[in-house]
DNA sequence: CTCGCTGCAAAAAATTTGCACATTG
DNA sequence: CAATGTGCAAATTTTTTGCAGCGAG
C-alpha cells in the first residue's frame, strides 16, 4: 500500500465510522504514512511542524488514540512492564507472552516450530480470548549495522 | 521454575556476571519472581513496600536495568511508537513488525503458517541482524473475562 | 578498604485533564 | 446550528541525572 493509498483508506475508515475529518488528523495520518520507522507521539508532533503544519502534541496524543481505536495505527509495543524470565532458555528464538488487557497476567511459551495460528489455537484453548497478536522481532538494519551503532 | 529457583537462579545470574548482591536487588527479584502479572517500576516499588521493604523508586529504575542488561527480566513491550498499518488485513492472526533497535525502521510482515525459525530466517535474509524476538498475545484471562470488564 | 550501589533531591520528559473557542457535517 | 474536535494552560506521572554516603566483597 502505498502513502497515497494509506492515506486515503485512513480517512474513509475515520469517515465510516463517524470520525471527523479535520487538518490535525490528516496531518498525523500524512506522517505516520510517510514514516519509515515507528514514532512516538513527539516524533509525529515534530514531523507535522517540520512539515509547515500546525499542531498541538496533546492532539497527537488525542488523534493517535482515536487512530488506534479505528484500527488505523498499531502502538506498537502493548504496554510497559517487566517480567521475570521464567522459562529457562529463551537465548535462541525468543520468548512469547500472553497479556491480559485487564490485569496484565502473562504465561511464558516457548515457540519454536508452531505456526502463528497453531499458536493462536493454544492460547485460546488456555482460556484466554484473544485480542490481539504482536510479533515483535528487534535487531538492527541493514544500515545501522554497517553504521555499527 | 517456582519463585525459590528463580531468584536462586538470578541471584547467581548476577553474581557470575560480577554484579552484587545487595538487598534492594534481591527485593526487587523477589517480588519480580512472585508475580503473577507485568510490573511496571512504579508496581515493583509498591510491592517492595507492600512487603515492609525498603527502597527508593529512583533503584527500582536501575535495578531492573541492570536486571536486563544480565537476562534476568524482559521489558514487555519492545519500545513505545505507533506505525501505521500498512497490510491491508491483519484483522485475523495480527501483525507483525521487525523494528530496528537504532533507527526505528520497521517492516510489516504476514505471518500464519510460517514457524517461528522459518520468520527468523525471513528476518536476517532481509538484513536485519536479528537480537530479539518476542511476540505478545494480548486478550483476557479466564478471571477477567468471566468479570466481563 | 575500595568501588559499586543506593538514597535523596531535583530536573527533565511524557502523558493527562479541564475548559473555552473553532470547525465539521 | 449542534456536536465534535482542537488549542492552551496546567497538573500529574514517569523517567533521568548528580552527588554524597553506605555497604558488599
């Protein structure tokens, strides 16, 4: 998809379901469009004005919540917390956890060789109702890497 | 692992790595390895004191990051930015980034059937030079979802 | 005894809230 | 025009930093 593409189904999904559509929100939308790396709500406060538009951070804040609610932008990261390594090796792949919204518990599994919906099947047969599904996987890119951060 | 191996196990993690033992570690660990659910800082400290310990906010910051510079704990949550939704469907499985530890750059990607180590390999063929991976299933547990919240 | 770690104090940054005015549909 | 959304001001919360003293090894 592209940013004109994105840019345009942003706003008919703002429109379908009953959003306004206003300048803040199309120049948050241009960003995040335009955007090669995930941003934070300063990140897109400082693009817009970088971009001769005009905007306060705390409607960044307001947008990005309403973006999310419409299923237009992912926070990526579900939220903040620590958890103790339960499982005692992750080294290799990596680790996986279940959240809940509401309380925050977590399981810990390890997942090697099942497949994303294999996955999705174990979590619900544990008895949680499912939300969401985030794969993060961290590293460096091509660039960075000869940049040797 | 039960709450005694694990504070055993990181108790030696840090020992081995040259770290000290001092109370306001192990407390931390402690409430970190009895937990049922993601702590933030602030939830760490609450606990310590809850638990008629003593310490300041300001060590539970350091703490847990020397906690996970040596393993011991995963910050849930790779890093807080919002990226907009680029794949068209991903209302099913989920969405799944590769994001770059240095500059933010992230890649969509649509996984279902693929196996974990068979994304890994998608990963560092497109150059990412792969540190973490962690996927996050976010819903309700069984309690909460009977509470209906 | 020495260096690393912690507490305290304070600054800086991030996020939220209340309210009057502007704007969309 | 009516209701939604925005900007501004300010409070609140979260996270970071500097430094002197305590304590682990």
């Amino acid at each position: 998809m592209s940013s004109n593409e994105f840019e345009a189904r942003a706003i008919q999904t703002l429109r379908d379901q009953g959003y306004r559509i206003t300048m803040p929100r199309i120049q948050v939308i241009r960003v995040l469009a335009d955007a090669q790396s995930v941003l934070t709500p300063n990140d897109i406060h400082a693009a817009v004005l970088a971009a001769q538009g005009r905007i306060d951070v705390v409607s960044v804040y307001r947008i990005l919540g309403t973006l999310e609610e419409a299923g237009i932008v992912h926070h990526v990261g579900l939220g903040q917390g620590y958890a103790a390594c339960r499982l005692a090796d992750h080294s290799d792949v990596g680790l996986e956890h279940v959240v809940c919204r509401s309380c925050g518990t977590f399981v810990e599994l390890v997942v090697a060789e099942e497949t994303a919906s294999q996955l999705v099947q174990q979590v619900e047969a544990a008895g949680y109702a499912l939300e969401g599904f985030t794969i993060e996987v961290s590293g460096l890119c091509t660039s960075c890497r000869s940049a040797s951060v």
